[in-house]
C-alpha cells in the first residue's frame, strides 16, 4: 500500500550565536555581551537569551553596571513563572536590578553607575526584543537589514551622545519591547554603539549577508568598525535561527486576533504587496483570487473572509485551523500554506501556493474512465487518511474542494472549517458542510468525525463514477430523508463488483456499517485498482455486451444447424 503522508517535523528551537566585543581605542572596555542557548527544557519554557549592555562613560563602575545588567537578566529570567510572558518576565527582572542600579549610583562606589540595554529574547517562534539607552537590535531576513530599536538620546546634533533613558537612571524602568516572528535563517544582530556610530545599516547589512558563521560576522563586525575609526568599544553578538518549533495553536491564535476583518477587496487592487489578478471564486463566507507575490513574484491563492456573513470569531477560528493543518500535514495531497510575514499582514486573509489545474467538481464535466477514477480516489483517500493520521477532521470533503493540477498532482483544499483536538469549536449555526456530503448523523448533532469524513468521500466516489450523489442532492437548510441507495451499477454497468460494492459500502446510512478507517479504504481501492491492472485483458465481449454476445452464439448455433441438416 502507497503511504499515506505524514507529520511535517516538529522541530525545535535551534539557534547558533557569536559575538565579538573589543576596546578599540579606549583603555578599557565598558562594554559587555553574553549569550545563553539554555537547556532544552529552558528553550521551551522561557526561551534563550542573548543581551548587550554599554556602561555609561565617564561615571564609576559603567563596566560593572553592564555586566551586571546581562548576568542579571540571566540568572532571574529563568525564575520567573513561564505562564507571564518574556516580556513581562524580563521587565520584572530588570527592574529589580534598575532600582538597586538607581541606589548604587547615588553611593561613592558606582557613582552615577549606568548602563545601555538591549537584549533579544527567542521562545518558540518569536523574538522579543527589550531595550534602553542606544545600543541597537537589528533584523536580518532576505539580505535586507532592519533596525528595531530606537535611540533613547537626545535629538540635537551635538547632544546626541546623551542619554535620557537607561538602566541607573530612572527609578522606575521603562524597557521598549518590540515583538517579531521569526523564520528560519533570519539573523539578529545586536550592536553597541561604538559599532553603529561608524558603521552605517548599509554596511553592516553587507557584512550580515556574507553568512559566515555567527562568531565569524561578529568579530568581522567589530574589525570593520574599528578600521572605520570607531573611537569608542566595539561589540556585536549574531543569532543565526537554525530551526523552529513547529506552529502552535495559542501563538498563531494571538497573531491573528490582532488582524482585522475588512470587507474584501475587489480584482486588481493591491494588498500587502499582493497584486489581485483575477477572482478566481466569490463564496457565501470567502473570496478568492489568484494574486502575484510582489516581492518575489510567486503566484499564489488569496483568500478573504467576508465579514458579513461570518462572525468575527468564526473567520478567525477559520483561519487559524488552515495555517496549523497546513504546517504540520506533510503530504503531497494536502494543500499548503504560506505564512505571511507578521509585520507585513495588514489585515485577515490566508495565502496559499497557486497550482495550475482544474477542481474536480469542473473535471466532472467531462466523462472519466475507470482507470482515471481509481487514480483520483486513491490519492484523495491518502490525503484524507494523512489528515486523519493527526485527529484532524476535515468536514467539508466534496469535488470543489479538490484541486486536479496539470502535472498529474492533487490536492484537497480549504482546511479552514477542519475540527482539529483541543481546539475551540465554531458556534452552532457556523458548523460548517456542503448539505448534499453530510452523512445522515450530522444532522442529528454529530458535529464530525473520521466516520463523516468517509461519507463525503464516498458521495464524491458516487460523483466521480456515475455522476450522481447517492441520496439525491440536497438543497441548503434542508432536512434529507435517507433511504437505502440504488446500487451505483445500475448508473454505470461496467463498474467491477468490488467497486460497486465499495461505494455501496462508503455510504452506508449507519456509520458502523462503513469502512473502519482511511487506511481500510485506502487498501480496498488499491487492491481492487492492483486486480483490475492484472486483467487489463481484452474484456470479453459477454461482459462488454452481452445481448451481442448471444446473438452471436445463436447465429453460429443457426449455422451448424444448417450445415448439419445439409451435410445428413
């Protein structure tokens, strides 16, 4: 049997880390770095961590208040509850540690002791950036460099070396926190400013994009700011992000809670640098259109809710089932996602790669062989069994939401209305289904399950192999009476007896009547498809027509007749 799909890795988080840091020109060096890659419980819990901090000149013990801040972060974040948040958990660390910075400063010993502060949290698939004072984090993705932070200086060109926010200074601490979603082979960089006061994001971009290892681009970092004539300490620290966890449902949940639902656009209008080419279908809740990727100019599917006919909740629930299905399905017949970018999505929409094809419900249109049935019935039943591999319901399993592709591929679509483990379910009235795939049980409060899946699968067998749908097509809102169905032969009389009896079989009004599973199915299809391969014979012709055949028979039977009465 062929194999089925599977999960996509889950992965983990995995990030390499350098850093450089060097006096240059001054004495000493008030500057100081560290990076902690945590244990593998740590990463999952809290995160890792890696922090700059640049004592402030000129006042005593600006070396000691820098390595304090970051040992500080270190040693307490890992204390605090994992329930609060990095940010919150960062804040609370630091500003016990700003306070007794504040209390030192006022003593003889760190006399007006302060220090810069910047420092990246990375937990699941995100980044969280804390900071004060002027060092900088920056954000490496698709060769473009991206600063996050913002100088906490004052704005006069001769005053910009004095800072009005940092660690020591203020009593109660004010930390920015900037938040961004991560992607695999993004690099953050965190620089001092004896490092970006010479070096421009031009030239620090070029010298990210030489992706050499994380300690090799940081020390190359430093070298170039001191060859630029920094006249202060030098220090950079590289995060390369190997690998991520896999999407989880809470943290994807919060991206797109903060998305807004707007009426969708119309064909030719331009959304987030996508370009809407054509509509490609107008639904009661979705539209879709096939769109350009202006940035690297891939093709792809937009879907838009409708806010009007789909409640806040719902278009959100919606959304969040199709990126997780499909980021953690890893089959060739189930349709992916492409995940868009935190910072670029303005508004609630999905995107999906765009395959060049037909639906099957168009296909439909056309007659379609035996042979061609079995092939699309097979690779359908594995997309469904990879589904049902994960506890994840499909639901609204019918012709329209199958894509036929031109390189013989397919694809089952629209995993948005999926009923998927510990996941919250729609409201009642969004419970969602095509009238005429729901099996009998669905109308009695059954809100899904693999054993409903199978019967949507069976009614689009019945569509495929005789054009019809086993109990009549049923009309939105309305109430089905089931009956026992005809069998499919009378429809279409060459289909083999197996075959027949398999489709029977899929629709059975009880449920426990039906195939077990998937993988039962499954294994029906392809060994009924190995024999029919094996008889690819010439059919005899009783079996292609009989009424012909017996005629035949009776002539030949006339003929011996004759000759025998004539020959006596």
């Amino acid at each position: 049997m062929g194999g089925s799909g599977g999960v996509k890795p889950e992965g983990r988080l995995l990030v390499a880390g350098g850093y450089a840091s060097e006096a240059g020109v001054r004495p000493d060096n008030q500057d100081f770095a560290g990076f902690y890659s945590a244990t593998e419980l740590e990463r999952i819990r809290h995160g890792m961590i890696a922090a700059v901090a640049d004592g402030v000149g000129g006042a005593k013990g600006g070396r000691v208040a820098a390595e304090l801040a970051v040992r500080a972060l270190i040693d307490g974040f890992y204390c605090q509850p994992d329930t609060i948040g990095a940010a919150a958990a960062a804040h609370a660390v630091m500003g016990a540690f700003n306070r007794w910075l504040c209390a030192m400063g006022r003593s003889d010993a760190m006399e007006h002791a302060a220090t810069t502060f910047t420092a990246c949290v990375l937990k699941g698939r995100k980044g969280h950036v804390l900071h004060v004072g002027d060092s900088r984090a920056w954000h490496f993705r698709d060769g473009r460099l991206t600063q996050l932070t913002q100088d906490h200086t004052r704005s006069h060109p001769d005053q910009r070396h004095i800072l009005y926010r940092a660690l020591g200074i203020e009593e109660r601490l004010r930390l920015d926190h900037h938040q961004i979603a991560l992607a695999e082979h993004d690099r953050i960089l965190l620089t001092s400013d004896g490092v970006h006061g010479t070096l421009s994001g031009r030239r620090l971009e070029k010298l990210m994009g030489a992706r050499n290892s994380a300690d090799a681009d940081a020390a190359a970092i430093v070298e170039a700011a001191l060859d630029a004539g920094s006249q202060d300490n030098a220090t950079a620290v590289v995060l390369d992000i190997v690998t991520l966890p896999a999407l989880g449902h809470d943290s994807l949940a919060g991206d797109i809670d903060r998305l807004p639902i707007l009426p969708p656009p119309g064909e030719g209008e331009s959304i987030d640098g996508f370009r809407l080419d054509s509509l490609l279908s107008d639904g009661r809740y979705t539209r879709l259109f096939r769109a350009t990727d202006t940035v690297n100019g891939q093709a792809v599917v937009i879907k838009f809710p409708k806010p009007s006919l789909l409640s806040e909740s719902g278009a959100k629930l919606a959304f969040t089932r199709e990126i997780l299905v499909g980021s953690r399905v890893a089959s060739p017949f189930v349709g992916d996602v492409i995940a868009v970018p935190q910072e670029r999505q303005s508004q609630l929409y999905g995107v999906q790669p765009f395959h060049e094809g037909q639906t099957l419900e168009q296909r439909l249109s056309s007659p379609i062989s035996l042979e061609e049935g079995l092939s699309i019935a097979i690779r359908l039943t594995r997309a469904v069994a990879a589904l049902h591999k994960l506890d994840i319901i499909h639901r609204d399993i019918k012709p329209d939401n199958v894509i036929l592709t031109h390189d013989g591929g397919l694809k089952l679509i629209d995993l948005g209305v999926a009923r998927l483990p510990r996941i919250d379910e729609f409201a009642q009235n969004e419970i969602p289904g095509t009238p005429s795939y729901l099996a009998p049980e669905m109308f009695t409060g059954n809100l899904g399950d693999e054993q409903t899946d199978l019967f949507a699968l069976g009614v689009t067998f019945w569509r495929i192999f005789t054009k019809r749908y086993p109990y009549g097509e049923v009309e939105a809102f309305s109430r089905p009476r089931f009956r026992k169905a005809e069998l499919p032969s009378i429809y279409r009389p060459e289909l083999p007896a197996w075959l027949d009896s398999m489709l029977t079989r899929s629709v059975a009004i009880d449920p426990d009547e039906r195939f077990g599973d998937a993988v039962e199915l499954l294994r029906a299809l392809e060994g009924g498809a190995a024999v029919a391969r094996v008889n690819q014979r010439v059919v005899p012709l009783i079996e292609r027509d009989p009424a012909r055949f017996w005629q035949l028979v009776s002539l030949v039977l006339f003929i011996a007749l004759v000759f025998a009465l004539v020959t006596r």
